[in-house]
C-alpha cells in the first residue's frame, strides 16, 4: 500500500502540474481580463493601464507569468523580476510560488489569496460533507427496500420517484424550494450561513438544511440505484443460497453477507459523489449565497480575478486527488482481497 501511495502521489504531481499549465494558459488567452472590466473614463490616459499592467504583471508573456505564478518572481531574470511595479514598489507583495504555498495577491481586494480561499473553505466543507451525510443516510435505506421489495409498490415508488427527481434540474428544486419554505411558509432562511449577530449552532444547522438536502438529492439517487442492482445480483449468488440454507436469519445473511459484497460499487462511488459535492458547491452556493469556495469562484470569473481563480482550482483539484485517493484506501479495507502492492509473476 506504501508503493502504491507513493506512486500515486507522483502521478497526482504530474497531473496537476499540467492540469495548472492548460487552465492557466486558457484563463490568460481568454478575452477581456481584469483591465477590460474597468468603466471607460475620459480622463484615464493609455500610460495609467500600461502602468497598471505592469502592477499585476500582465505585461509579460503568458511563459513568463506562469513561471512567476508557479515557482515565484525569483526564477525569472532579473531584468523581468524588476519589471513589475509590484517588485519596484514593495518587495513583500512579489508571489513566491505556489511551490511554497503562494497563490498571489488578489487583483481586486489585494489580498494573499490563500488567505481568501482559507476563509471559505469551512463553509464548503460544511455543506460538502452535509450533503454528503444526507445522501448516505437517505441513498442506503432506500436502495436496501428497494431491493428487498422488488417488484412491489415500495419498488416502484422509489424507482419512478427517483426518476423523476433526476429529470428535474437541481438548482430549479432548490430555487422552488426557497420560494416556497423560505419566501411563503417562512420555515428556513433565504439565504446566508448563520444569523447576523446570532451565530449560533441552531442558527448554522437552521441555514444548512436546505442547501445540504438539495446538494444531496444527485447523491441519494446514484447510492439507491447502484445498490438495489448490486444487492439484486448478490441475492442470486450461491453463497446468499448457501447461508439461508445453513439456518442463518435474515438479518445475518443481509448484513455479512449480502451488504459487505453490494457495497463494494458503492465505496468506489464514493469518491465521484464527493467530488460532484465540491464541485457543484459552485452552483448551489450561489443559488442559496452560501459564502463558500464556490461562490467566491463564481465572483473572481466575473471580476476576471486570475489569480484567485486559479488558486481555487489547484486547491480543488488537489482536494479531488486526495478523495480518489482515499477511495482506494477504503476499497482495500472493505475488501481483504484487495491488495495494490500485490504483483503476479
């Protein structure tokens, strides 16, 4: 398992090495930038951008710029470190790289950047994990009654109730949920994370509700519908047979034998509904402003703010390796045959 983290680990390197190359060079050849979002002003003169792209180092080639990104100003030549006016004006507020954790200043609030992305990511992990813990909760039961059901109404209701569900946009839910128990019965808030001045844990839980029930309605369906099939196919199997001819009682033939084998797919799912958790906070935190990772995503696009944007996604894509990775570490404790350092001869 050590090999296989390790191999692991340089393969992730690698991979966000170049995923940061290919988002970079995009974000920097897209069109407009945080220069073209300025009002037009009759008094500002060509000098003033020039000035400040030199200020936020657009004035060099995109090379150039993902070197200083990516490893710092002090790798480049000293002829283009002392070109920035950042450099000439306060040698501190130079980026270091994110070699060394550094993701630059912020074009707009000029701020570390870090420092930004730190402060939202305990609002997406709250609402990641919720949502999460709701689709497991809610996924696991329903998928065991349907299987143990098949062919009956309780199938049947979940299965059409499922299907409708997935035919309807999640954020339409969510926006028809917030008119409606949010504008109309007054029952949970409309948007934000705490009360102001009242930021309590009910206060907390009373916000996240909502947003973590919507999150999760992709993850409880995908865990219904991947374990009635899988717990379909196991029932038929010789040794389920085998243990209900031996005497054992329901409970125990489902529980040690049944669930242990169909909950493999479910563990290797595991990591998709993660990453679809972190990856749609974008969506469902703005529709219910939640003050998280994604919505400040959502912002730095608009406000063209590169730095952050690209800060959000090595920190993201870094997140979604480490889940992946973890996924397979549960693979293998789940099932004892499972062994990644195992070679064949």
């Amino acid at each position: 398992m050590t090999r296989y983290i390790v191999r692991r680990g340089l393969q992730s390197i690698f991979l966000m090495w170049l995923g940061t190359l290919i988002v970079f060079t995009i974000y920097q050849a897209a069109p407009g930038g945080p220069l073209g979002l300025m009002e037009p002003d009759p008094s500002r003169k060509p000098e003033d951008f020039a000035r400040l792209q030199r200020v936020y180092g657009l004035d060099r080639s995109i090379p150039v710029q993902y070197i200083a990104w990516a490893f710092g100003e002090d790798w480049l030549p000293a002829t283009d470190f002392w070109q920035s006016g950042r450099c000439m004006t306060d040698v501190a507020k130079c980026t270091q790289g994110i070699v060394r954790l550094d993701f630059g200043r912020s074009f707009q609030g000029q701020r570390p950047v870090i420092e930004m992305i730190v402060e939202r990511m305990p609002a997406t992990f709250a609402l990641a994990f919720a949502s999460l813990l709701v689709s497991v909760l809610i996924g696991i039961p329903l998928g065991i009654i349907a299987a143990l059901t098949r062919g009956r109404w309780p199938d049947n209701v979940i299965r059409i109730s499922t299907v409708l569900m997935n035919t309807v946009p999640e954020w339409w839910i969510g926006l028809l949920l917030l008119i409606i128990l949010g504008g109309y019965l007054k029952l949970v808030p409309l948007s934000g994370i705490c009360e102001i001045g009242n930021c309590t844990p009910q206060s907390f839980l009373h916000h996240l509700l909502l947003p973590a029930t919507v999150a999760a309605i992709g993850g409880f369906i995908s865990f219904s519908r991947i374990l009635r099939f899988e717990m379909l196919e196991v029932l038929n199997m010789d040794y389920v047979r085998t243990a209900k001819a031996k005497g054992l009682s329901q409970r125990a033939v489902m529980w040690r034998h049944v669930l242990r084998n169909a909950i493999m797919p479910f563990v290797t799912g595991l990591g998709g509904i993660l990453l679809l958790a972190l990856s749609g906070s974008v969506l469902f935190e703005t529709v219910f402003s939640w003050p998280g990772m994604g919505r400040l995503f959502i912002q730095s696009v608009n406000a063209r703010d590169f730095p952050v944007m690209m800060g959000i996604f090595v920190i993201s894509s870094f997140l979604g390796i480490i889940g992946m990775l973890m996924v397979d570490i549960m693979y293998s404790v789940v099932d004892p045959r499972v062994r990644y350092d195992r070679t064949v001869s």
